[in-house]
DNA sequence: TTCTTGATTTAGAATAGTTCTAAATAACAA
DNA sequence: TTGTTATTTAGAACTATTCTAAATCAAGAA
C-alpha cells in the first residue's frame, strides 16, 4: 500500500486546520509520522529526528505526538505485547495483526476482520481493541 | 460468578504436578491469585502479601506469577490502556471487556462475542487479543 | 523596528512498572 | 551433619514516559 507523501506545506495547513501552531518541529514530526512512518514508536521518530532534524529534545517528541493524538490526526495504541505505544496515522476504525516474529503491525479493516458482540444490554461497547498475533509471510 | 477456592494443600498439588516447588510464598500467591483475586496486577498481589503473609519481597511476587504464567497456571495480559500487567486465572481462551470509568475487568467468552477472520493464507493467527471497551451498569 | 507576552522547546529530573544482581537463606540429598 | 542447589531478598538498574523549570521563540502592540 503506497503511501501518499504531503509536503511541508501541505501539512503545515493540516496542523493548522487542526488549530495546532505549525512549528519547524511538529511539521517534521507530523511529516513523517503522518507520511513516511509505519506504526512508529516515539524511540522511532526521536531517533528519525536525530537524523533529519537539527535538533529535536525527546520531550519535544512525546509532546508532539500527544498533541497530534489530541488533534486527531492520529492514534495512540498500547499493544498487548510489547509495553510501548505506537503511533498510527489510520485514523479510522480498525484492527491489527502482529506478526510475533518480526513485530511488524499490520493494519487489518473490517473486511478482513468481523466482530460480532451479543452482549446484552448492560455492557455498553464504546470501543473495541482487536490484535491478531501470528505470522505473515 | 462463584470461585471455588482451594486449599492450600490443593494448590500445593497444584504445584506439584506443574512440576513447581510448593514453597510457602508460592502456595500463599497461587491461592491468592487462583482462587482469591479478580485479575490482579502484581501490585495488588503485593498488597496481599504485605497484610497476609509474614514477608514477601516484590521480586518474589513477580517471581512467582512469572513461574506460574510459565507453568500454564495462569495467564498474563497487558491492556491497552494501564501500561500494567494483570493476571487471569482463566485461562482458557476468551476476551475481555474493560469498564474505562472503573478499570474493572470482566472476561466474555465465545456466545458473548465472536471474531470471524477472512484474512487470507498469508496471515497465520496464532492467537487473538480482544478488549471491548465501555461501561458496564 | 523593538518590546512584551505567551507559547514552545529543552535538558534533565522524576516517576512507574518491571527486571536484574548478588548476597542471604532455606530445602533437599548424601 | 555437610554439601549443593533452589529460592528469596533488598536494592540497584532499566525502560518508557511524564514532569519541571529555565531558555528560546514568535506574533502582535507600540
């Protein structure tokens, strides 16, 4: 799946639109989160920033990752195995796979995956985490 | 849902046929964890100690639910939420569904909810991992 | 411009949960 | 007993993340 790569400026209005002060810094980090970055941890874009930005502090990572999540132009995921949160820049609703080999996240949409709850009335559902574990190859 | 609780001679069987030395630290967290708790973290094992058991050391407690999660005793979880671990001593297969105004845990299984997977040939699912989220009254 | 004010960034300290380490203790076998 | 191994312990170390307080920056007012 190909991955659509905004320019600065493009994002720059993406932040803006989302009422976020497009800094040097959160236009990086949402560049690359947003376009070049699969399922990032904040480990991943600091040691990106390292690399392709003059200077980032980790804290100026973790702030902005939180802001994007705050903006919803991203999500914030705990997986079961792993203690570390990772990024996604797919918005919308949907599942995971993990292969337990390589760790690599897969994204997996509603018709690959079905859940069906028959719960009744007292449990009331506002949001279902789904991870498959197993190996793709 | 009642919890049949053991003895501690029954738990120490239980030990024993796991092949895991029934040691009186042992014993104490496996009854309390087996038969006592509702998906305890380690933390809340520890607390139980302290006001159950003449001393325990936290490294002990970890020791012990690691040794009882490797024994297939128990089964061990990290939520997507809290960064923490919790323990469930069901462990057949089934999901779980979270209470995000209490924590509370509450394990469903298959006439409760169902995962259909359609995932073709290149995904091989090991296992499934299933929080819903919600409230529950 | 220059100033002011508030937002942002920073380094490093602090925190939370867990694992590791090395020494002390307990249990078992001979 | 004595020797050997397993278990327990306290505390250090570690990892991921958040907090803090000071420095820097940026946008609007004068």
């Amino acid at each position: 799946m190909k991955k659509v790569c905004l320019s600065p400026a493009e994002i720059e209005r993406r932040l803006e639109d989302a009422n976020v002060r497009p800094t040097a810094q959160r236009i990086a980090v949402a560049r690359y989160v947003l376009c070049e970055a699969d399922h990032p941890t904040a480990d991943a874009v600091k040691a990106w920033a390292d690399a392709n930005f003059p200077k980032m502090s980790l804290a100026t990572v973790y702030n902005t990752l939180g802001i994007l999540v705050k903006a919803g132009l991203l999500k914030e995921m705990r997986l079961p195995h792993t203690g570390k949160t990772v990024y996604d820049d797919n918005i919308s609703d949907h599942y995971h796979f993990v292969d337990e080999k390589t760790g690599k996240l897969y994204d997996l949409d509603e018709t690959q995956v079905q859940v069906a709850s028959k719960l009744d009335g007292g449990f009331k559902v506002t949001g279902v985490d789904l991870v498959l574990r197993g190996e793709k190859r």
